[in-house]
C-alpha cells in the first residue's frame, strides 16, 4: 500500500537565486506596470510656490490678569512661550480661515470648485467651506522655536501670488481677530455690575436717611458722641454740685452753731469827753489870773465862780467815759455768710434738680440710641460696603475702556518682521515621486516574482530536491523551454 508523505521544503540562498531567475521575465513586467503607473502619477503633479512670512511677538496688557473682584493674583502674567503658544493658536484657528476665505473670496482662492460653489446652496457651502478650510490647514505651516519670539508663517499654493495674498490677508485678519479673542471685553459686565450696585446703594442710603429722619438724628456718630459727652459732663457735675450742697449744709449748721454761742449786741466803745476838762482848767487859771488883780468878791471873779460851778456839775467822775452799744460785728457776718450759704444751698438745690432733669432725659435718650445702634450699624455697614463696591467698580470700569480702548488702537506687542511676497520658484515633487516609484516598482516585481515562484510546482534545483525529499538526484535534465 503506497502512502503519500509530506515533505517539508528547504531552501538555501541558491534556491532563492534560481527562484527569481525563473519568474524574471514576468518581474519585468510588473517593473514596468508599476513604473509607468509611478510615472503617470508625477507627471500629473504640478509645482506648488510657498509664501513666506515672519511674526515678533511679544508679552501685552491682554496677557497680564487683571481681576474683576478683588486682588488676588494681580499682575501674573504667562511666560513667552506660553504667549507665543496662544498666538499660535489663535494663528492656527479654524475661525481666522474663515475670515480670510470669506475677506477674499471662495471663488479666488479655489477657481476649479468657484463654478460649484456657486450653484451649491447654503449647507453645501458650509460643507465646501469646510472643506477649504481644511486644505488651508494643510497649506498653512507655522513654526516657533523655544526661547524665541519669532513665528514663522509659510502658506503653499499653486499660484505663488496668490499663496502671497492668502498669507498676508491671513496676517491682517489676524491682527483684527486677535483683538477679540485676547481684548478684554469686561467694560459691559462691569457697567451692569456697577449700576447694580448703584441702585443697592441709592435704595440703601434712602432707608439710611429715612432712619435718620424718623427718630430725628443728624448724624448718629456725632450725636452719640455728644451723648455720651454730655452725660458724663452732667455726672460730672452732679457729683461737684452734691459736693457744694454738702458742703453748704457743713457751713449752715458750724455758723448755725456759732451763732447760737454769740451776742447779738456788744459795746462798741467809751467816749472820753475832754472838752469840759479843757474849759474847767481854762476858767480855774482865768479865775487865778483875775485874783491877782482883783479881790475875791469882786464881780469878774463871781462869775468865773459861776461858770465853774456849772461846769463842774455835769463832769463825770474820773475814770469814767460815754459807752456806745452795738450790733456785734461778728454774729451780723454770722448771719450774713448764713443768708449767703442758704442762698448758695437754694441755688445748688435747684441745679441738683436741673441736672436730675437734664440726666433722665439724657438717659433715655442714649438709651433710644442704643437700642437703634444695630440697625444704624446693619445700615451704615451696607451703605459703605456699597459705596467703596461702586468705586471699585467705577474704576475698573474705566481701567477697562482705557485697556480696550488701547488694545483696539494698536498692537503694540505683534510687529510684522517680513511680508509674504509672491515667490518666484516654485518646488515639484515629481523627482522625489519617480525615485519612490522607481523603488517601488523594483520591490513590487521581486515580490511578485518570489510570490508567483512559491506557489509554483516543481523543484527549481537539484539540491533543493535532495534536501526537501531526503532522497538522492541520480540526473538532472536542464529546463527547455516551451517554443
């Protein structure tokens, strides 16, 4: 019974060799298909002209953080590549092609598809839109390298004035698109938030004056205070005044005393007379005078007798003198510092009162005060939080128009290095395009041949014989060919 075995092939570089050797005229075939094909295809390519462009850029206001409420972070600003990184994304957008597309014109930009746009409708041309802008992306090459603020712009297209107009039309639309995306567009938020505050503040401080107005306060600080002063000026003086009334009273009862111990009357003094003295001896040395002269009966003598005879009789006996009496002095001052202090005392009893007075409604009135402080302090806290709110407001308001204001004017941080200008040479990929078909069409042919080889009958050597079927080759006959 015969049975069939498998043999494993081996092969060995020869084999390989002879292998291909055999399919060589069916490679060449396919070299030439393949190349031909190659051919064709560079041939259809056409020559594209790159524009070129650069741009300096550097940091701006748009990069420095300015908050709106608060100051928290102020000031931070991103580094340089982090700045040419946002520009090269606003550069890189899909919206800035748009502009650029819709600023030159659908039709311009790609004439083979002008006729089919115009005859698309609106979502077709969305779509074909679409698909510009895509082609654009392909077309548009942006590069910047690290630690530079130079971006460099290239734009490749089949017409080379045209591939210059795109670039800079792209350029000037950036700078303008730019503008809105990075400028500051917060003056709107920061009006409105202003006036709101504003009318807060207008209702707030018609409830603050109505308040003032209802419990009849001018300004409820300065009254307070002026409460307060007053009050401790009234105690002050209620206790100098109960001091004085005190010390009236000491003084009425010690004169009161004084008095109860002194005379009302006390003699004043004596009034010595000397006059009838001086006239008695005048008359007595007259009389002696006269005695020498005349005798004692005569007449001149009896009557100086007479005179002193009634001078004599109403003479007081010696030692003694006229007494006067008086109000004693020291009980009529007594008294009349006794009329004073009661004055004084009436006088401080009566301030008492006052003071009394005065103090209770001082009192209340600090009391009414205090129980208002709390809703004054609820009032007055919102009133000013409000106030300095809308300050802020109104200065980050204004700092924002000046910022955008600025910002619309000029773009201070972006300088044109270089204008694309439309080349003149333009580059082809056909040589590259027929060295890779020319490789191409070498691999395919080996590959085909091996291929068309393998799946072959037959043994293409001796040796490969020998080796696959373990069996010795007694003869080989060469190959004829078949004419």
């Amino acid at each position: 019974m015969n049975a069939r075995v498998a043999a494993r092939p081996r092969y060995d570089l020869e084999d390989f060799v002879a292998l291909v050797w055999r399919q060589r005229y069916f490679m060449v075939v396919v070299f030439l298909v393949v190349l031909a094909i190659g051919i064709f295809g560079a041939l259809l390519l056409k020559k594209s002209y790159a524009a070129h462009s650069s741009l300096l850029i550097q940091l701006s206001q748009e990069y420095v953080y300015n908050p709106r409420v608060g100051d928290a972070a102020r000031g931070a600003t991103p580094t340089g590549d982090q700045v040419i990184q946002s520009e090269t994304e606003i550069l890189s957008s899909a919206a800035l092609k748009e502009r650029v597309i819709r600023r030159i014109g659908f039709a311009r930009m790609f004439p083979t598809a002008a006729a089919e746009y115009a005859k698309a409708s609106p979502n077709e041309k969305k779509t074909m839109e679409g698909l510009a802008i895509k082609s654009m992306e392909t077309a548009l090459k942006i590069e910047s390298a690290p630690d530079t603020a130079v971006v460099r712009l290239t734009y490749t297209a089949e017409d080379g004035h045209m591939a210059a107009e795109i670039l800079n039309t792209l350029i000037d639309e950036y700078l303008i698109f730019r503008k809105t995306v990075l400028v500051n567009h917060d003056v709107q938020a920061l009006r409105d938030q202003r006036l709101s505050f504003q009318n807060q503040l207008n209702m707030t401080d018609a409830a603050y004056q109505k308040f003032l107005t209802d419990n009849m306060i001018g300004d409820f600080d300065t009254e307070k205070a002026s409460l307060n002063q007053l009050y401790a000026s009234l105690m002050a003086e209620r206790y100098s005044v109960q001091a004085q009334l005190s010390e009236a009273q000491g003084r009425l009862t010690a004169t009161a005393k004084t008095m109860a111990g002194s005379e009302k009357e006390i003699g004043l003094f004596r009034d010595v007379d000397q006059t009838q003295s001086s006239a008695l001896t005048k008359l007595r040395i007259e009389r002696q005078d006269l005695l020498s002269r005349y005798r004692p009966d005569a007449p001149n003598i009896r009557d100086i007798d007479q005179k002193i005879a009634a001078l004599q009789a109403p003479l007081m006996p010696e030692g003694t003198s006229a007494r006067r009496i008086g109000v004693n002095p020291v009980y009529q001052a007594l008294q009349t510092d006794r009329n004073q202090v009661e004055a004084q005392a009436a006088s401080l009893r009566e301030r008492q009162g006052a003071i009394a007075t005065s103090l209770e409604q001082v009192t209340a009135r600090r009391q009414k005060i205090a129980e208002l402080e709390p809703q004054y302090q609820d009032l007055a806290r919102q009133r000013d939080a409000l106030s300095a709110n809308v300050k802020t407001f109104i200065a980050r308001e204004q700092e924002a128009g000046a910022a955008q204001s600025l910002a619309q004017k000029g773009d201070d941080n972006i300088r044109v290095v270089e204008r694309a200008y439309a080349p003149v040479k333009g580059t082809s990929l056909r040589k590259p395009v027929l060295v890779l078909a020319l490789l191409f069409a070498g691999f395919a042919a080996i590959c085909a041949g091996l291929l068309r080889a393998f799946l072959s009958r037959g043994f293409p050597t001796a040796a490969y014989a020998e080796r696959t079927l373990e069996l010795p080759v007694l003869v080989s006959a060469p190959l004829k060919s078949n004419g």
